[in-house]
C-alpha cells in the first residue's frame, strides 16, 4: 500500500490476505468505498483478490456480501479476483452471489 492508502485501508488489505474473519467483519462497517476497494501498488490486488488468491472462502463470502466490493477492479496482470480463484468453493461463491444480486 502506497502512502496515499489509509491506515485503515492498509489494515484492511491485509487482514484479508491473512484470512482474518473476525476482523474483517468488525472493519467492512468503518470503511468507505475507497478504502473497500483499495489495490495493492505492486500487484494491483485489491482485498478482494488478495483473499481469492489466498484461499480464504469466509473472507471472499464477506467480501461479496457487501453490495459496494468491487468485483470488476482488474490488477497489474489484467485479471479479476474470480479469474485468480482457483478453489473450486470461492468460484462459486462468485456465482451464488450474483445469483442474489
């Protein structure tokens, strides 16, 4: 996270990387739109992606509850989280979800 990022986006992103579920439920309620969707500087991942990539399905389900996670935010290889899902469980949290949308 570059120093534009807020502390608190900062923190965000990496509870979502080390699959922190507790936390992350207890800090979606205090971000904004920006902080939700904010991207790594070197990656481009965004928390969404980085919880995809790390197989945390609980985190991903948060994530995809919330109507303002972007699902579209492409990262430096031009890819969605969904398209670096690789677990079979987390790609179809993708298509529950946006069967409720």
């Amino acid at each position: 996270m570059g120093h534009a990022q807020s502390k608190r986006a900062k923190e965000f992103y990496e509870t979502c990387r080390d699959g922190n579920v507790d936390r992350v439920g207890e800090l979606l309620s205090t971000l904004t739109y920006e902080e939700l969707n904010c991207s790594d500087p070197t990656t481009g991942h965004s928390p969404l992606h980085i919880a995809c990539k790390n197989n945390h399905d609980k985190v991903v389900q948060l994530l995809l509850e919330q109507k303002a996670c972007s699902r579209i935010i492409i990262n430096k290889d031009g890819t969605t989280a969904h398209d670096i899902a690789t677990s079979p469980n987390i790609r179809s949290l993708f298509a529950r979800q946006s069967d409720r949308d």
